[in-house]
C-alpha cells in the first residue's frame, strides 16, 4: 500500500513515522510513504501558497489552485494530467484506487473501523492543511472525505497524517504479521484489550492474577472477556452505549 502525503511541512510527517514498526515496513518496502512539498506548486516567485479570505477575517487561507496543482502531480493519471489544461475538470480522472483525505478537526472521528476500511485502498493521498484553513473548492474538488483525530485544534495536519499513515498501516498483513494480536486489540470487537502481564510474577507485593499462571485456555479466555467489558465499562462507558 502507498500512502502520500501532501504538506507545507513533509519532514515533519518523515520524522514523526521515522521509528519502529513503520520504519521497519518502509525499510522492507511492505508499505511506501511519499512526501510531497506544496509549495514546489507555486507558480509565484516569491512561492505564496496563501492569501486572505475573501469577506475578511483572521488569518491566511491555502490556495486551491496551490493545492489541485499539488494533487493532480499524484492522484491523476499520467498523461491526462499533463494533456489538460483546465484544472477544473481535472478530478474526474482520478482512479478508483486512490483515496484522497484532508486532515482537519472539522473532519469525521479516526476510529480502528475507519482505519480498517481505509487499509483496502490501493493509494492513500493525505493533505495537511496549515494556516487558517483551506479554500473550500479544493476539498469540494479533489477531497474523498475529511478525517479528524480528536476534538482539538493542531497547528497543522502532519501529525494528523502521521497517525493516520501508523493506524491504518497496522491493518495490512504483511505489517502486523500476528493477525491475531490485531483482532486483539483495543477496539476490535467494541471493547477495550483486558489487563496483560508478563514476568517477574510479583512486583512490589502485587501478583499475576492467578488465572494466567493456571494453563487453562478457556478459563483464560473467559477471564480476559469479563476484564475486557470491566475496563470498557470503568474507562469508556460510552462504547458500551448502543445506538
Ligand atoms: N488539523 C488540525 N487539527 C486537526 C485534527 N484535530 N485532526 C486532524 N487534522 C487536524
């Protein structure tokens, strides 16, 4: 799977997935992360990618042209990209493979499901707002949906992508190659993952539930369901809410 990502800031998004797991599937080429630098885009000599908002107000807004010229190098296909002209109509070429997201706290809520999802495209395109925000008529254009990563305001999308890059990458086989501890995992099954431990058996008077030390697989599989919908319901009754 390929991700891009589309920033004012690319070393940022590098760095922030330069570590671990990820570095280890990029290494091995399991997954691919491109960068791209929005401002290459430019056309100005002084290389602007922003400008006021009309009708006024705070801040600086990121140029949709700036932006589609930045997309269309990635997500179109080779040749129709280069033969049009006109920018507008650029967005029909894009191919089914190719899933484009703007990070924005306006954006729908990053969960393990929409992670899952995501990990069947072929081609993830990610842009990173900065500023203000971004002209409308980009993501209208070119945006498939908007993802946020909580209810708070970041300064920019890159950490955004870069959460977005390790949480859907841990759904592609070949990264997480234990399934199992996927499935596993917090969220799977709309609970979180029960208590683990692991040697010494006891640390600073506290011991190993003695469940874990039995070998009875089925009472510790029980055991670990219960713990699962205890924990759920202590730190996030609201998972446990149907609606
Ligand atoms: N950009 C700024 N804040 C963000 C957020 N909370 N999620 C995703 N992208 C963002």
């Amino acid at each position: 799977m390929k991700f891009t990502v589309l920033s004012l800031f690319p070393e940022a998004v590098r760095a922030a997935l330069d570590f671990s797991l990820i570095k280890k599937s990029l290494t091995a080429g399991r997954i691919e992360l491109n960068t791209v630098q929005i401002r290459d885009f430019s056309t100005d000599k002084h290389k602007t990618v922003d400008d006021s908002p009309y009708g006024g107000g705070e801040g600086m807004l990121m140029r949709a042209d700036v932006l589609h010229r930045a997309w269309a190098s990635v997500a179109l296909e080779k040749g129709v990209a280069e033969s049009s002209t006109d920018e507008s109509s650029l967005g029909s070429t894009v191919s089914a493979a190719v899933h484009t997201v703007f990070l924005s706290p306006q954006g729908k809520p990053l969960t393990s499901e929409k992670a899952r999802q995501l990990a069947s495209f072929e081609h993830l395109v990610l842009v990173c707002g900065h500023y203000e925000g971004v002209d409308q008529r980009f993501i209208d254009l070119c945006v498939d949906e908007e993802l946020s990563i909580g209810d708070y305001v970041l300064t920019g999308g890159e950490l955004a992508a870069a959460v977005v890059v390790d949480a859907v990458s841990r759904f592609i086989p070949s990264v997480v190659q234990n399934l199992e501890s996927v499935n596993r995992d917090s969220f799977e099954g709309g609970l979180l993952k029960y208590p683990q431990y692991t040697r010494p058996p006891v640390f600073e008077s506290l011991p190993v539930p003695e469940v874990l030390l039995g070998g009875d697989h089925k009472k510790i599989e029980a055991w670990r369901k219960e713990q699962s919908l205890k924990v759920t319901q202590e730190k996030r009754p609201d998972l446990l809410k149907s609606d």
